[in-house]
C-alpha cells in the first residue's frame, strides 16, 4: 500500500512539474505583454515595468493595426467549414469501414491510416491548387478549407474507427428491421453514440486549422482573408521586433483556443478514454 501511495506521489510530483514547465513560456508571454517596449526586449520572467496603461496601449495597437476583428472572422469561418468537413466525411467513412468487414475496406482503412506517417508537401499541393485556380480570391479559401481537411482526416477517421468497433452491430441489425435506410440509420441512431469522440475530435480540428500557420501563409495571405495566427508576421522584423505587441497579439489569437479547450475538457478527456477502452 505504501509503495503505491510513494509511486502516486512521484507521478503527482511529475505532473506538477511538467505543468510548471509548460506555463512559464505562457506566463513570460503575458506579463512582456503588459510592458513598454524597452522593458519587454529583455525577454524576463518578472512583474517589473508591467501597468495597466501599458496594457491598454499594447492591446488597443495590436487589435487597430492587426485588424483582429477581421482576422478572428476569417480563422473563423475556416475553422468551423473545415472542421465540419472532417468530421462529417471521416465520421462516415469510419463507419462504412467498420462495419463492411471486407478485404476492401481493411485495405480502405491501411490506405487512409498510412497518411498519419506522410507529412504534407505544400509546394506540389499548391501548384494541383493554382490549376484549378483555388489560390486566389474566395478560390484561395476553399483551397485552404480542402487542404486543412486532408490533411487532418487521417487523425480523426484512425479516432473514429477505433470508437465505432465498440458499438454493437446489433443496433445496425435493429434498424434496419424496423425500415431504416443506411443513411437515417447512421444520422439517427449512431452518430448521437459518437459524441463524446466528436467533440474530443472536433476540439483536435480546431486547434489545427486555428493555430496552423505554414497553409495560411500559401493560400490566406492577403490583406482580405489574413488568419489571426499570421497577424504576428506583423510585429516581427529582420533587425528589430516590437516584442511587446508581438506577445499581446499571441496571447489575443491563443485565447479563443485556451477558452475552448476550458470548457470542452471534460468532455474531451471522455471522448479519449471510451475511444481507448472501445478501440
């Protein structure tokens, strides 16, 4: 009993460490967020030179100069499109594979899970985009919104799958007795089972879409359909940087996320545990 309660104990320890590893770079962030532009390049961990006016002033520059609001609206509107492509099509796609025990969809399944191990290669994806002229104007966006899906996809269909072998076939069976089609059956009856894995799958595809910054920078560049996360290019140069603006416009974009994650972490790590225990 003992030798459990030190093994605990030094787990505890573990994690609380970690955590305190994790938060400095953010606490280092927020508090230079808060200071003049002299104080803020020493890059320190302290509370001297941070007031509220300073505060104010930093926040209000980043959010005129930045235009955050537009910004936001864009990361947005890609963020939500894209993750509902995913979800959608990998939550189908899962299902179809699980359930169609068919050499086919075995291979299906090893094709789609091999794209974990394959990293994107943007600059052939970019030249297939510019033929079919999804590089510019409102084409650029539902480039990027393809692009973030496949490339998140792989992920959330590997997730997917692994929930969907714990339910019961038997449902599918009782359905499809009672008159469902494939189709109703699926929107009707099993994917209310899925939501804890949605919403755990769901929070991944934000965080994605909404902190990526190398697929912005190819297709949302413009002054128009900048993401947020590219708002920091802003306040960086190739001899000086405003460090000050830099970390208020990195604590403005993190937040959406940090805020989310808050109030989806219950359900997040339920979805994780039943997708391990069912997988």
């Amino acid at each position: 009993m003992n030798k459990k309660k030190s093994k605990q104990a030094v787990c505890e320890m573990l994690g609380v460490l970690i955590s305190f590893l994790v938060l400095v770079p953010f606490l280092m962030v927020f508090l230079n967020s808060m200071k003049s532009k002299r104080q803020a390049n020493l890059l320190e961990l302290s509370l001297t030179g941070i007031s509220w006016n300073q505060f104010l002033e930093n926040y209000g520059t980043v959010i005129r100069e930045a235009r955050l609001v537009s910004s936001f609206m864009n990361s947005a509107i890609v963020t939500f499109l894209g993750a509902a492509l995913v979800l959608s099509c990998a939550s189908m796609a899962a299902f179809v594979v699980v359930r169609r025990k068919t050499r086919a969809m075995r291979a299906v399944n090893n094709f789609i899970v091999m794209g974990l191990t394959l990293p994107l290669a943007m600059v052939p994806v970019y030249f297939m985009l510019s033929k079919v002229h999804m590089t510019t104007g409102t084409g650029a966006v539902a480039g990027a919104i393809l692009v973030y899906a496949a490339s998140i996809f792989p992920f959330i269909f590997f997730i997917y799958t692994g929930f969907i072998k714990g339910i019961s076939s038997e449902i599918d069976e009782a359905a499809i007795i009672d008159g469902a089609s494939p189709l109703l059956m699926y929107f009707r009856i099993i994917f209310p089972l899925l939501k804890p894995v949605t919403i755990t799958a769901l929070m991944h595809c934000v965080m994605s879409i909404w902190n990526d910054f190398g697929i912005s920078l190819y297709l949302l560049n413009s002054a128009k359909r900048t993401t947020a996360v590219l708002t920091t290019y802003l306040f960086m140069g190739q001899k000086a940087s405003d460090w000050q603006l830099l970390f208020a416009d990195v604590v403005l974009v993190s937040m959406p996320i940090v805020i989310l994650y808050l109030f989806m972490q219950k359900y997040i790590v339920a979805g994780l545990a039943d997708g391990a225990v069912k997988g």
